[in-house]
C-alpha cells in the first residue's frame, strides 16, 4: 500500500531521466550512513536518490481502532524518518530526494519499487555491525541475489563501521 507520500523536489520534472539509487530508511544508524554515501554518490554521478520507509503492517487485525492508532502512530514516525534521511541527502548531493512511504513486508515493497520504477539502478543498504550479523536485508541478498525481484540492480552494502571520513574519500 502506498500511503500517497510520494514528495520530489519541485525542480525535478516528471520528464527527468536520471537514474536513482534507492535508499532504504530505518532506524539504524547504518541506514544514515547509506543514506549519506548515496547522497555523494548522486552528486558525482548526476543520479537522482529515492528514499523508501515501509511500514510493517500491525497484526492487530481484529482490534480496528487500535490497528488504526499504531498505524497512524507509523505514519508520523516514517515522515519524521523520511525528513531526516532527506536533509541527509540534500546536504550531500545538493537536491531533495523523492520520499516515498509504504506499508507491506519490507523485501516485497522493495521489490514492487523496484520493479515500477526503471530508473532505480542502484539499491543503497547499510550493514550492521552487530554480532547477530549485517541485517536481514543484507543476510538475505547474500544468499540469494535473486531476492528482490526479476530486475536485478546492484547493491552497494556500507558497512556500519564505515566512517563519514572514510565515505567522503571513497565518493570523491
């Protein structure tokens, strides 16, 4: 489900032709570094960045207004997300990014994106640091590239132990 926020900066025709990478935004801090790292990238390649917040559906199905509270809860929660992740980007590549919002399983709504948008080339994923390894996403791509989709698109992993520094050396 998309929750109708689809925001691109005004200055972005719907004629613009540019490839995107796709970031995924979450809590993690990895997911910042990502964030980070495709905003410099972007900018050294004159690509556009799309940033995606999939909301998991509550499991509360038969407690309708407490479904519609957490959902609701979900709503302002992703929009915060999103404004930082874009801000993020911004001051990184100098352009706002498309903001997306969905609600579903994150590999599905990923994939659907994915699949709907042809200009999305590249997918951005930060891995985590933690012992129990990068990450679902990244532990699932791992083994099985396939994962997201009948396009295959590149997936650039930032390590959570990666620093701004050393990030702003590798894009140039």
């Amino acid at each position: 489900m998309l929750w109708g926020m689809n925001k691109t900066d005004e200055n972005n025709s719907t004629a613009d032709e540019r490839i995107k990478f796709l970031v995924i935004a979450s809590e993690h801090p990895e997911a910042r570094l990502a964030a980070f790292y495709s905003g410099r990238r972007a900018k050294r390649s004159n690509a556009r960045v799309t940033i995606l917040h999939v909301i998991e559906p509550p499991e509360f199905g038969h407690w309708a207004t407490v479904a519609e509270t957490m959902r609701a809860e979900a709503q302002e929660t992703a929009e915060a997300m999103l404004r930082e992740f874009a801000a993020e980007v911004k001051a990184q590549s100098g352009e706002a990014p498309e903001e997306i919002i969905r609600e579903g399983r994150m590999v599905d709504e990923i994939k659907k994106l994915i699949e709907e948008d042809p200009l999305i080339a590249i997918l951005f994923l930060g891995a985590s640091t933690e012992a129990s390894g990068p990450g679902p996403l990244v532990s699932a791509l791992a083994h099985n590239p396939a994962y997201l989709g009948a396009r295959p698109i590149p997936v650039v992993v930032v390590p959570g132990s990666v620093t701004r520094d050393e990030l702003r050396k590798m894009s140039g």
